[in-house]
C-alpha cells in the first residue's frame, strides 16, 4: 500500500491520459494546425487536482510552489493567466471525470445514497453582490444548520456513505433542493442502481409529489419528520447519518477550502468548484485501488 501525493498523482495522470485518448470528444476541440501544447490535457488536470489537495487557493503561489517542488513531475509549467484559461475551458472534461472515476471505485455501487446541500458564499458586501459578473447566478439564501445568510450558491451533493460523490450540481441559493436532486438522478449512470437504493435526506427533501416520484423510480426516501408529521421509518438512524453528512461537508470546507475558491466569473467558480469535488474523488478512488482502510481520507495528500 502505498498513499502518497506523488503516488496518486502518477497514477492519476495515467489513468486520466488514458481516458481522454480513449474519449478524445471529452476535451476541448483545437486548431489542426498550430503549436502542440507543452502541457498536455491529463497533466493539467493533475496539477489542479494536486493544487485542491495541497491547500493552494491562489493559483499564482501555487504555480510558483509547483516549480520549485514539482519539476520532476512536470517538467513544463504555464504562467498564472494560460494555467487559469486552459482550466476553465476543461470545466466540462473535469466534471466528466468526476463520474467515471467514481464509477471505479467498490462502493460506488453501494444500495445507500445521502443527499445534501452546503453553501459556497461568492461575497460579503453589498457591492459585490452588485457590481459582480457572478450577480444573477449567485443569490441571496439562508443556511439553517450555521444560522447565518450568505450571498453565492449551492453545492448539491449525492454520495454513498463512504463519502464518494455520485452527483453533484451547483446552482444559486435559493434553488428548490428536491428538483435539483430530482435532476441530478436523471443521469442514466444512476440508473442501474434502481429498484432497491434507500436515499436518505434532510427534512427539506418533503412533499407527496417528489416522494411518488422518487418511488416511481424504485428510490427509497428516508428522512426525518417535520413539524406535523407521524414519526417516520428509520428515525433512530437520522442522528449518525447527519453526522456523517456533516463530516463530508467538512472536508470540503475544512481540507478542500471550498468557500476559498477564489472564482469571480460563473465559469471560474464552477471550475474550481469542480477541482474540487474531483479532488476528493480521485483521493477515494486511488485509497480504494491502493485498498486503503479508510477511502475518504485525504491526509497522506495534503503535505
């Protein structure tokens, strides 16, 4: 067993270069004629992955951080402006490899999804909140686990219980969290898990409608009664599993530094948000191959 940052990061680099030789439709199309880029595609995508996992949030310091300590791995590294440029425009090929990496992973078929949202605030002040190019996708909303309001999003998150994200989306904050789940399992890579897959859900995911419809599709929902209602079935595991919910929220924001992500375009955040969800989802697919006792733990990464 071997859990180390250079490990993953090679055997990332190999498994993703693969991929995107085998679906080359996956990456940006380029000019047939013109300078072949020093740094490849799957090369990039390892650094950014590198970048969430060792903490950097600015791509400048992390860039001078990567030549000093990473000239081994990477013997070409681009200038801030070109290293941001080329990541937005692998928003779409990263957001792919989130799904197929985590398709690799043992408990990815697991018969037990949670779902949950968390806010990613873009701003404090109320001139931000005007003048920014993020003005009209990030929003106004309230987070009731932290008591607090806040102006960005919301990172709506489908995982197995290992912490493994098998969906995800990203929308302003005040979306309805039961149609974007709704939308979320429209993935036909989601299919193949129905009938018999047990959801289990905070009391916002309510309402005769959504529930028909989430049985429908042979989905199970579990959450706890809200105000009014008859106690439900599977109450005394509500309090663990939310626990466990929280602990997957923290190591977004306490290891990965969600909220410090830095985007000010709504193509900047989503990239970085995204880096970040393949980050810890390529550290629980390699602690899977590598069989790790535990899959989500990024500590033998993040030095």
């Amino acid at each position: 067993m071997d859990a180390d940052l250079d490990t993953l990061a090679t055997a990332l680099y190999v498994r993703v270069d693969d991929l995107l030789k085998t679906f080359p439709e996956q990456v940006p199309p380029r000019p047939r004629v013109g300078i072949a880029p020093k740094l490849v595609d799957a090369e990039l995508v390892t650094l950014a992955v590198m970048q969430a996992l060792l903490g950097f949030t600015s791509e400048a310091r992390w860039l001078r951080y990567a030549r000093a300590h990473l000239r081994p791995l990477f013997p070409y590294l681009p200038q801030q402006p070109g290293y941001n440029k080329r990541l937005r425009k692998l928003v779409g090929t990263i957001s792919w490899l989130i799904g197929v990496l985590g398709r690799e992973v043992s408990v990815f078929t697991d018969d037990v999804w949670i779902a949950d949202s968390t806010p990613v605030e873009c701003g404090r002040s109320r001139e931000t909140a005007k003048r920014s190019a993020l003005a009209g996708f990030a929003e106004y909303g309230y987070c009731p686990s932290h008591t607090r309001y806040f102006w960005g999003l919301r990172l709506h998150l489908l995982c197995t219980l290992g912490g493994l994200p098998v969906g995800a989306a990203l929308t302003g904050a005040k979306a309805d969290e039961r149609l974007v789940l709704l939308d979320i399992l429209t993935d036909p890579t989601l299919a193949g898990h129905r009938p018999g897959q047990t959801l289990i859900a905070d009391k916002n995911y309510y309402g005769r409608e959504f529930e028909a419809t989430l049985a429908a599709t042979g989905i199970e929902l579990l959450r706890p009664a809200r105000k009014g209602e008859t106690e439900r079935p599977g109450a005394r595991f509500f309090k663990p599993l939310r626990q466990i919910i929280e602990s997957i929220n923290d190591t977004f924001k306490g290891q990965l530094d969600l909220e410090a992500h830095g985007g000010h375009t709504p193509t900047g955040v989503i990239v970085r948000i995204w880096q970040r969800v393949l980050a810890l989802t390529a550290a629980i697919w390699h602690n899977d191959t590598i069989g790790a006792p535990v899959k989500r733990s990024l500590t033998a990464y993040d030095h």
